[in-house]
C-alpha cells in the first residue's frame, strides 16, 4: 500500500479512482464494511482503492479541548487499512482555511481536481465542507454535476447498535472490553515504547513494562486485565495494570505497566504493543505489599487462563 502526505504529491497512474472519505477512526467494522465494499469495485473496475483522511482530525483543529481520543495511531490506522486491502492512503494536513471550505468548494478541489474520483465511498452519516453542512446526499448532488458516483454505506450493527468510533470509546472507557471487541472486529489496542518506571514491581518480583503511551490514544478504563503483549514479532502473555496506583500513591499520574507471563529480558526503548482480551478487576488499594502481592499472582493465573483459551 501506497502512504502519500498531502495531495499535491498524489500521482495518478492512469486508472480510475475508488475514493473512500471519512475520518475512520480505529478502523472499525462499519469503516471494514465500506473498504471492503470500495477494494471490491475497485479491483472489478481495474481502478486503484484509495481513503482520504485529514490529519490530524478537524476538530483537533477546530475545537482541541473537546477533540475526542483517536483509537488508532496513523500507523496503526495505516496498518489496518493495508491488511483490508487498500491500494493508496492519502494524509492531508487539516487548516481552518480548509475549515472554510464549502461543500462545493471542497468536492471541487479535492475530489474533481485534484483527485479525478471514478467513484466516492461514505458512510451513512459522513459530514464535511464548512461546519460539517455537507451530507452524504449533498454529495451524491454534487457527485452527478461533477460526474462521479457516489455509494453511502449502510450502517452496521452490533447487538442492536449501530457501530460507530465514539460508542467503543465508551465501551473502553468502562472496561468493556468485549463490546469494543465486537464493535472494532478485532482486539483493543494500545501501544508505546516501554520507558523507565518506578521499578518497584521488580522489587515484589513483578517486573513490569511501563509503556509511553501518546496522550492523543484513548486508554481503556483504570483495572487490570488480560493482555497479548508483542514485541516485534514475538508475543507474550500478559497481565496489564492500568491506574494512579493508589497503595503507593494519593496522587499519582495513570499509567500503563505490562506483567509479561514468563519473561525476564531487559525491553526499555523497545515499542511494545498491547491487544486487549478482558478486564479481570477494577483498581485496588491494598492495605499492604503482601496482599498486593497475593493479588497479582491471582492476576497472573487469570490473566494466562484467559489468554490461552482467547
């Protein structure tokens, strides 16, 4: 798959574009639908499967504080659109010029100028132009005035709810999971490179990773649960302790360490990634080192259960 940054270094190759838009954040089963959908027409047209994406995310932009948590780092995102079948990801910086953009206006320059579409892929609610005015409708107007199609994806639903970016953080926002499993298609993830902690899980004979995680990644809820660790291309069970850790701490920033099942290399400065199976229990003040420590073996034994049979 082809990564492009910023349009004007797109280089047609001469055959028709397949266009998907949209934010697709964490690339959920919803955006897989859509792909799935562009990749397929594509492939029966001849043409080349592309998804364009503002970088960062408008409201990151237009509105920081309120910018929601991404689910997926670009590489991450990158990642998933080429496992899905993507041809060309094209990145372009988002600016309040851009902001000011009619729908019209927008269509125009991007996607007949610049882009030369075949045919455009959203979804059900996708917005864009200046304020957002612009529907999917609207663009399927503008689609026949400039001469490309336009395919609006159903949505998708899981459990009677209709998947969307904003519902799994919920669900990782409460520890569940399994639901943001369901909604994702594949397991939560976070990943970070593994930076210098208080090195006190080495001392209870617990060594920990303790992962730099981007202050722009959603982190599920505080707990502890169950994890696949991967480091390179290896991967390791895992016990995952997400809190403030208050048996030490009145106040204590969140963090993310890593219980690696079975492990004792030295991994600082290496990126670690962590997929998510289930969350085994909330955070815990313990009165003491001992029942701290009669807990994480507890933690341990579960966390390899549940992994193992995942």
């Amino acid at each position: 798959m082809e990564i492009i940054r910023e349009i004007d270094n797109y280089i047609s190759n001469g055959k028709p574009l397949y266009l998907a838009l949209g934010n697709f954040d964490g690339v959920h089963r919803g955006h897989q639908k859509l792909i799935a959908e562009l990749v397929n027409r594509a492939k029966a047209n001849q043409g080349r499967a592309a998804a364009f994406i503002f970088e960062p995310h408008p409201a990151k932009v237009l509105n920081p504080e309120r910018a929601p948590k991404m689910l997926a780092a670009p590489e991450r995102q990158a990642e998933l659109f080429q496992d899905a079948g993507l041809d060309v990801l094209i990145y372009n910086a988002f600016t309040r010029d851009i902001a000011c953009w009619s729908p019209d206006e927008f269509v125009e320059k991007i996607l007949v100028k610049r882009l030369q579409v075949q045919e455009a892929f959203v979804g059900f609610n996708y917005s864009f132009g200046h304020k957002g005015a612009g529907t999917p409708q609207l663009l399927e107007q503008l689609g026949s005035k400039y001469n490309f199609k336009v395919n609006i994806i159903a949505p998708v639903e899981v459990d009677g709810e209709v998947v969307s970016s904003s519902l799994v953080r919920q669900a990782l926002e409460r520890g569940d999971i399994d639901f943001a499993r369901r909604m994702l298609g594949y397991y939560p993830m976070i990943e970070g490179q593994v930076i210098q902690g208080e090195r006190r899980g080495s001392t209870i004979g617990f060594p920990t990773a303790n992962l730099g995680i981007s202050a722009d990644l959603n982190v599920p809820a505080k707990g502890v649960y169950a994890a696949r660790a991967v480091i390179g291309n290896n991967t390791y069970k895992a016990a995952v302790n997400i809190g403030s850790k208050p048996t030490f701490h009145a106040e204590y920033p969140v963090s993310v360490e890593a219980h690696l099942l079975d492990f004792k290399e030295d991994i600082y400065g290496k990126q670690l990634r962590l997929f998510f199976i289930q969350k085994i229990r909330d955070e815990q003040k313990f009165n003491g080192i001992d029942e701290l420590v009669q807990q994480i073996n507890l933690d341990r034994l579960q966390a390899k259960q549940i992994v193992s049979l995942s």
